[in-house]
C-alpha cells in the first residue's frame, strides 16, 4: 500500500526538469541552460537563495520554448513555510516582463491581510520589507511598479502594473459588472500573470468534487486564465494536501517546484526547533519563557549583536483566555520580587531536565536578582505587549494596527517582547524574531490541533538574520559554536509532556501536512437574507451611502505637529544602558527604576545625528516633508524642530549627572528616530469629506457569516453574540440578526416603532451592516481631524414613500466605550442635509445620524428618529 501511494505522488514536471538538468550536464548540451540574470540579481534587494534560483530555472524550462510552453499556462510552487516564495514572485515578476513583454500582473489571495502585507512588499518603497532594489532599471530604463484597479488599454513603456486584490473581491466584480470595475471582457484583451498566493484555499472546488458554478473561486481564476492563450497562472502554497486524490489528481502534472520544509531546514534557512515540555502551570511556563527570552537577548549582548529583541508569543486557543493569560502576566510581572525569582530560579535548577534551561539559571544565579527584576519589569511592561486575538476572517493580521505592530517586530523601534493571541495559521505573518512559542490554556488534544501548531512552529522558525562580527547571515552559522551563541538561533516552543499530543505533534511537522483549521472553540454563525427584500424595490434599485475621502493636501504637512509630534512637550527618550535596546519614545516612563536627565540640544548634536541617519538627507525629508525648504529650515524653523530646546533622557540608576557627549549624541538620535516614524505613518492620509456616494444595497446586503467564541463565563452576559431569529419580522432585511445583546435591544427598540412607522412609509426596513463591507465606513469631513481611519455604523434604519427617503445611521455603545469613542458619536450627529451634499441625488434623499444607542435608550434615539421625520414633513 505504501508502494502504491509513493507511486501516485510522482510529480511529473519535477522529475523531467531534473532528468532533462542531468541529461544536460552530461551531455554538455547549451539548450536551456539558464544563468541567472542581471536585471533581477541588481534590481532585487533580497539576492537569491540557491532553491529560490533553481525555481526561476524550472520555471524557465516551462516558458522558452512555445512548443513547451504551451502545456504549462497553470503551475504551482510548492515551498516551505519561511522559503521566500514572495521574493520568487518579484523575481517571477521581473522576468515575465523582461523575457515576454508582461507587463499586467494580477495578485489574488484569500484576506485583506495578505493584500496589505504584499502593498507593503511590491509598492511601498519605503517600507522595510519593500523587495526591490529603488529604483527598478532594466536595459537602462527605469521601470515602474503601479498599483491599478483596471488593467489599461494602452500600456506605458517602462510600467509594470499590479492589482491586488482578494478573490472574493475579484469573484464578485467580475460576476456583477459595474461601472470602472474590472469584466472579463477586459482580460481578453491583453495578456497577465496571475499570481496566486495562499493556493491551497482555491481548490475548494476540487475536494468536494462539487459542480463548479460560476461564482467559485476556482473556476473564476480558470476563466481569466483562458480569457487569454498568452495568460500563465502562477500559484504559490506551503500547505497543499497532495495526499488528497482531488488535490492530487489536479496539480500532480502542475507542481513545478518542491521545496519542503526539511529541505528548508537541513539547508540552515531557520532556527533550529527545540521543546521544553513539562507539567508546569500557566504561570510558571510564562516565567520560563520571560527568563529564557532575557537570557537571549544578554547572550547577544554579550556576543556583541546589536538591537537583538527577542520576541515570545503567548497562544491560547481562546479569546477570554488570551485576554485573561495577559492580565495574569501583567500581574504576575508587577509582583515579582529578587526574592521570589531566586527561589524560583533555585527550584527550576533542581527540577528541569531542559539544558537549555540549565544553561540560563546556571546563568542567572551569577547576577543580582534585584537588577534582573527591575530589568524584566522594564522590558515586559504593559506597553512592551499586546494582544491581536484573530476575531475576524482576516486573520492575525486583520487589523491594520496589529498589521503595522507586528510585521514590524524586528525593527528596534518596536517596543513589543510579548504576543498574545489566539493565533492559527497566520498566513502573511513574516516575523523573524520571533523565539519562543508558549501554550496556554492547555486542551484536549488533537491532530487537527498539532497541524496548526506546526504550522506555526515553521512559520515562527524562520531565520532572523542578524548582524554578528560586522557580517550579516542567512543561514544558521552556530551550530557547531557555543551554548550561548547557538540559543541566538534556537525556537523553544513550551508545551506540555503529554505522550499523546507529543506524539501527534510530531507526526503532524513530519507529514507536512500544514492544513488550515478553525480554532474548534469558534462556532461560524450564518445569517441570509430575506427573499423578500431580495424582490423589493429597495434592494433591486435602492442605495446605501458613505462619504467619499480626499487626500490630505501638501500644503497642511507644514510643520511636525501635523504628523502627531508634540513639540509643545517636553521629550522624552529611553537610553538606558542596563538593556541595551532601542526603545520606542514614549511620553511617559516607568519611575522607581531609573533617573532621568536634560540633555540641551544644539546645532552640532543635531547635525551630527542627522548626519549619521539616511533618513534625514534633504532629498529624502522633502518626500515626507513636501513642504520643507531647506535643512535648515527642520533644524530651527518654529513649525519643526526649533522649539525643541531639551530632551529628558531616561536613564539606568547611578549614571553620571551630567551625560558624556556621547549619550546626549544617542538621545538626540532616538528622539529623531521617533521623529522620523511618526513622519512616515503620518503622511499621504486621507480624510473624509462631506460628500455622500451611494452603493447599491443589492451589492451591500449579502448572505454573511460570522466567527464568534463559544459561551464561556470570561465573556460578559451582554458581549455575548448569538444568532436571533427574526425570519417573521418583515422590516429586518435578515432572516437572523447575529448580534450581542445590547444590539439586540435595539433591534427590539424599532420593532416597538414599526407599526407607526409603517403607517408613515411605505418602504421601513432596518439593516445591520455586514462588516466585510468597508467600502460603506464614514470619516470625519469637519475640523481638525485626530482619527483617519473612519467606522462603520451597525445599523441603519431606512424610511420611504413617494416624498421622501430617509437613511438613519445607529451606533449602538457600551457605557464603558462612549468616552473613547466620543469622536464617532460627534461624527454621526454632524451628518445632516444642511451639512452633507448627496452626490446624484435630489433633496429627496436625507440622511441623518443619531446619539449612539446606550442601554435604556437613555439618549433617546427613538425620540430623535421621530422629531427628524416629523420635522421634514
């Protein structure tokens, strides 16, 4: 049997590219050899690995000779999690253009965060994890990367063009064509790659074996790919089950590279993966990961490694029990003393039978504890971690603040050690410094379970490559060195010594069989909406509006206030010595555990950090500071650094009472650090205008389903969300309400209004917006504007007859939340028709906000309802 499916896993394309590469090696033949070329070796900034190169090689043996080619317009790599199949991409991206004249590229995956992740790595040159090398320049021509929505017509010379783009997105423009959106029509009429990343969730089709209807995704990417003979479709995946006989059948003669992740790791590509098991409660496991965690970052103080933040994440399989594991962190951090660490250290020694462990308290009984704790304290304070629980189809990463936070993580501004979250896959999470893994909340165990956690060991194993005797690496180089060198590349995952989970864990990272799972503590609650309304006018013909955004303009970019910095303050910078990090600036410290001292800022201390930071050349600040003159001008200017006369310095307890040249130096360069990452995340924003656009309801309101934790007695009677049915209830455009109970009460409140209201309209229905639907958010239009990113109302009451229509927007808020979200309460009571123009609409169209909806309505949105409709008869 094991015979039998060896033979059925026999990857066609694979085998005759290394029969054909070993043909020509011994025959010396010149057909198809491929050298790697200068235009993606000088254009990329990341050069590429041996596999890396070796993919672009098979690829090329598909594509240079037509008759071949033609065979192969659909092929999937299949890489190892951490291999670098985005930077394949660039490469694949490049020599499509450079080789066959491609110049429209078409990226599709399965979240929103994966799309901002890849914005990042393809478009934002100024970002970090930015691929290509700047600028882009093949054969002397400078090329561009630009992002489109509509491939156009006539292509420039020298622009690559790129949508990015979800495939539910992609499925739904292309299946209900509308106006500037994307046809099929369009596709036929010029050739692309399409780049499929994440391949694995595309094949839904193939493992049920389901009939193919014109919305599945799969048969969406089949139909652009055959919109055009040129077309290639390149797909990209860690985790395809090829033991699946669908899957199989599908991609067996597809799959032009393999590079599992054992190959990955023989190779020296990750961390090596270590697991401390044992029997040990929740706290004492955190403690370890503290203690093993600051025991890396000393060892690469000592090595001489600069800007070494290691970081822990701290997963649970439930929402109330991340949020409540971090409480009890925060506690059980702000409690430590010298000498309830000693005892614990002491006990650990006696007990463990980690060497790893061993290693780091044989090292820690040599140092005072007192410093320790006020060490650990300092680096694992509240504001040093964060929670970024997955609550939404998006993942880890579906909050755009979470998105910024932790594919930043090893940036020495980035202030983060620790990571609590109900983490799964994570697909897009690239970090790198990323050291120890620690559950929490241990439950049953299965191999569902372990395949998503070896999910997440491969991704947490990626090689952090980091600057040791004035070289970087990409490959492990301790291996055969010291203890306290080969720890800098180690991952512990700290779990139980279960036999049964241990067993099923290793099967589970043997097998490669990373699937995607729903955490099982999650129930997917499903709401469609009404036939009924499906068949009204409303839905057929009706319109929910939002405000439309406008660019920020150049000219209000005058001065650093503008981008968040509060020249008014006086500055404060950590510089203490005792860690050794690059903190993140922050306005207030921790007290009891340093000093702080006034550093008096003058022109040679400022020149000469700007000096020693590319950032602050001229030509750089003008792109973030348009309207700057002069360098000059930032140093001295009122608007910008001239009221800046003293930064107060955080420093260790016993420094010197009036800094050395050299401290004040590095306060200065900390303070523009921060400078320059509020410059960066504060430019190119939008803000709202009072402009009103409608979108058709039949596109807003859609069938929608909703992960939400399973009832548990961490979660408050209120927050909890069930599905309510309300199939009878005519004027709710959904047959379930998946609400909370504060929502729910509202919805209540207008069935209590309903009769009377219906007397009035001839059309009343109440919609509870999807939040998929980010297109629908309102933004601020009025004022100074301190919040860009806008929201979205959850409901709105929509009123009709033949005079008039009325859209009502309702936020229902907790007591607890009304302070913080003040501005959004301000934002809806400002949406008036004496305030707001409804772009392609008459007079008729009003629309209105009302005070949040607060327990009791003791704001009394009814009332407000009623004098807004009474006051425009």
């Amino acid at each position: 049997m094991a015979k039998k499916k060896a033979r059925e896993l026999v990857l066609p394309i694979v085998h005759e590219i290394k029969d054909y590469t070993s043909d020509f090696l011994k025959n010396d033949e010149p057909r198809h050899s491929f050298v790697y070329p200068d235009y993606i070796k000088h254009n990329l900034k990341h050069q590429l690995r041996d596999y890396q190169k070796q993919s672009l090689y098979n690829l090329n043996y598909t594509q240079k000779d037509d008759h071949v080619a033609s065979r192969f317009n659909q092929l999937l790599f299949h890489m190892a999690t951490g291999s670098g199949k985005t930077d394949v991409m660039a490469a694949d991206i490049l020599y499509f253009y450079h080789e066959f004249g491609y110049q429209n590229f078409l990226f599709v995956v399965n979240t929103n965060a994966v799309i901002a992740k890849t914005r990042e790595n393809m478009l934002n040159v100024q970002s970090p994890k930015y691929l290509f090398s700047q600028p882009i320049s093949i054969d002397g021509i400078q090329i561009e990367l630009r992002e489109v929505t509509r491939f156009p017509t006539n292509s420039e010379p020298g622009v690559i063009y790129l949508r990015l783009t979800t495939i539910q997105t992609l499925a739904n423009e292309l299946n209900t064509p509308r106006e500037n959106g994307l046809t099929y029509g369009d596709l036929e009429k010029q050739k692309l790659i399409i780049l499929a990343d994440e391949a694995h969730h595309f094949s839904a089709g193939t493992k049920s074996k389901a009939d193919q209807k014109n919305k599945a995704w799969e048969y969406v990417l089949d139909r652009i790919r055959q919109a055009n003979k040129a077309n290639r479709q390149l797909e990209f995946t860690a985790t395809i089950d090829l033991n699946n006989k669908f899957i199989y059948e599908k991609y067996r003669d597809k799959i032009i590279f393999q590079y599992d992740l054992k190959e990955f790791q023989n190779a020296g590509y990750s961390k090596k993966i270590a697991r401390l098991q044992a029997n040990a409660d929740d706290n004492e496991k955190m403690l370890n990961a503290v203690l093993l965690s600051q025991y890396r970052k000393r060892m690469a103080i000592q090595a001489g490694v600069k800007d070494f933040k290691p970081v822990i994440l701290f997963k649970s399989n439930k929402i109330a029990v991340s949020k409540a594991a971090r409480d009890q962190f925060l506690t059980m951090m702000d409690r430590l003393t010298a000498e309830d660490l000693a005892q614990f250290i002491a006990k650990q020694l006696q007990t463990t039978q980690s060497s790893t462990l061993r290693q780091a308290y044989t090292y820690y009984q040599t140092i005072d504890m007192g410093s320790l704790v006020r060490e650990l304290q300092r680096d694992f304070q509240p504001l040093n971690t964060i929670n970024v629980n997955d609550t939404s189809s998006n993942g880890i990463l579906g909050d755009l603040n979470d998105l910024r936070n932790l594919n930043t993580l090893e940036e020495p501004s980035n202030p983060f050690r620790a990571i609590f979250a109900v983490a799964k896959l994570s697909e897009g999470w690239d970090v790198l410094n990323l050291y120890d893994i620690v559950r929490i909340g241990e439950q049953p165990i299965t191999s569902t379970q372990t395949n998503s956690e070896a999910q997440l060991i491969g991704r947490g194993a990626r090689y952090n490559p980091f600057v040791y005797d004035d070289a970087t690496s990409f490959t492990r180089r301790f291996d055969h060195s010291t203890p306290e060198l080969q720890i800098l590349e180690s991952l512990h995952y700290h779990t139980i010594n279960d036999k049964k989970y241990i067993d099923n864990l290793t099967k589970s990272f043997e097998s490669m069989q990373l699937q995607v799972e729903d955490d099982k503590d999650f129930d997917i609650l499903t709401t469609t909406v009404k036939e009924s309304f499906k068949r009204s006018d409303v839905y057929q013909h009706g319109k929910l509006y939002y405000n439309d955004v406008e660019d920020v303009p150049e000219s209000e970019y005058n001065g650093l206030a503008k981008y968040g910095v509060r020249v008014a303050e006086l500055p404060t910078v950590n510089i203490e010595t005792a860690t050794l990090e690059a903190t993140a600036f922050e306005a207030e410290q921790a007290t009891g555990m340093n000093e702080t001292r006034l550093v008096k800022i003058d022109d040679a201390l400022v020149k000469k950090a700007m000096a020693r930071n590319p950032f602050f050349r001229f030509n750089v600040m003008k792109k973030y500071m348009p309207t700057l003159k002069s360098v000059a001008e930032f140093m001295h200017d009122s608007q910008w650094l001239g009221p800046i006369k003293e930064i107060q310095a955080t420093v260790s307890t016993g420094s010197e009472k009036v800094l050395a040249r050299k401290s004040q130096l590095l306060a200065v360069e900390k303070y523009l650090a921060y400078i320059q990452r509020m410059l960066i995340m504060n430019y190119k924003r939008q803000r709202g205008t009072n402009k009103f656009i409608g979108l058709p309801i039949k596109d807003a309101v859609q069938d929608y389903q909703k992960r939400v934790p399973i009832k548990h007695a961490a979660i408050g009677v209120n927050e909890i969300i069930q599905a309510y049915d309300y199939k009878k209830a005519s004027w709710f455009v959904y047959n379930e309400a998946i609400v909370d109970k504060l929502e729910r009460s509202l919805i209540e409140l207008i069935r209590g209004y309903v009769e009377e209201l219906e007397k009035q309209y001839q059309d009343v229905y109440l919609i509870r917006s999807d939040e998929r639907n980010s297109q629908l958010k309102l933004h601020e239009f009025t004022g100074d504007i301190p919040h860009y990113a806008g929201f979205l109302p959850d409901f709105v009451l929509y009123l009709a007859n033949q005079s008039c229509i009325y859209q009502i927007y309702i936020e229902p808020k907790g007591i607890q939340l009304l302070d913080k979200d003040q501005w959004k309460e301000d934002l809806l009571l400002r949406i008036s028709p004496e305030n707001i123009e409804v772009i392609g609409e008459t007079d008729l169209v009003k629309l209105y906000g009302v005070k949040f909806f607060v327990p009791g309505d003791s704001r009394q949105v009814r009332q407000s309802i009623h004098e807004f409709i009474t006051g425009n008869e």
